[in-house]
C-alpha cells in the first residue's frame, strides 16, 4: 500500500530549486549577473534571475522568442521611455528588438522567461553575440566548475 506522499507525487512540482544554492553567474558586461533557474529542453529558451547595477545598459538586442520579465526590485528605463519599476511586468513578442538602461540608485533583479534566443547586435545589425539555452547552461556550468561549485541539474526534462 502507498502512503500519502506517494499518491502526492503526481500531484508536485516535478523540480524545484532552492536560489540560495544557486550563483550568480557573471557577465562579460560589467555590473551584470544572472542565476539560472531552468534551461528548457530542445534549446527552447531558459528562466533566470537577472540582477544588473545602476546604470548598467542592457545594449540593443532582438528577440526569436517571446520574453516574459517582472521587475522584483530596481527599475530600468526602456528605449521607448517607459520606467518599468518594482512589481511591473513586460511582454516582449516575438521578434522584438530593444535596449535599456538601469536607472535608480538600487540594482534591478528581475524574473524573466527566454523563449528562444537574445541576439545582441552591432553596428548595421549584424549579431555579435547569441543567448540561448544552451549558451547559458553552458556558462553556468563552466563557472561552477572553475569555482568548485555543485553543478545542479537545471534542465527541463
């Protein structure tokens, strides 16, 4: 006979991450980081942490997939002038291309859903750089391991 846990099973989240565990992984730009939180299988887009410092500029990127981010402290300002603050919530679509700027005199951490990849552009809009599922599992991985950390297992399954 099964107890009451068992027959639960179903019933919960298949993973769960304790964040505390989890670093913050930093960024070839200065004064960013993120914290994975799940990398979708197939390369279908990941879940971060995203914490950036006062004035730091997230530079000009386009999007393949749709972007879901809730600003949980700090503020940014959008390229097309919204301030997007604590509490707030931006849907970016498909194929939407941006940049903004961290405003305010507290870091920004946001929640945000990648689907897809983050193209960084440059100059007449070549893309010089791709974030993806697995650009980012790789990032983190490499990181754990030249810190001595735990690899946890952050993959869809």
């Amino acid at each position: 006979m099964s107890s009451g846990l068992d027959a639960l099973r179903d019933y919960l989240p298949a993973r769960f991450s304790t964040t505390a565990e989890l670093p913050w992984i930093p960024s070839s730009t200065p004064g960013k980081a993120a914290k994975p939180l799940r990398f979708l299988a197939d390369d279908r887009g990941f879940v971060e942490l995203l914490r950036m410092d006062p004035g730091v500029v997230m530079p000009l990127h386009h999007h393949t997939g749709e972007i879901h981010a809730y600003n949980l402290s700090g503020s940014r300002l959008l390229c097309s002038g919204e301030l997007i603050g604590p509490g707030d919530y931006v849907y970016e679509p498909p194929g939407n291309t941006d940049w903004w700027k961290i405003v305010g005199d507290e870091p920004m951490i946001a929640l945000v859903v990648v689907m897809g990849a983050v193209e960084f552009l440059g100059p007449g809009g070549v893309v010089r750089m791709r974030a993806t599922a697995e650009t980012q599992r790789a990032e983190y991985a490499q990181y754990c391991r030249e810190h001595g950390l735990p690899l946890r297992d952050l993959m869809e399954r």
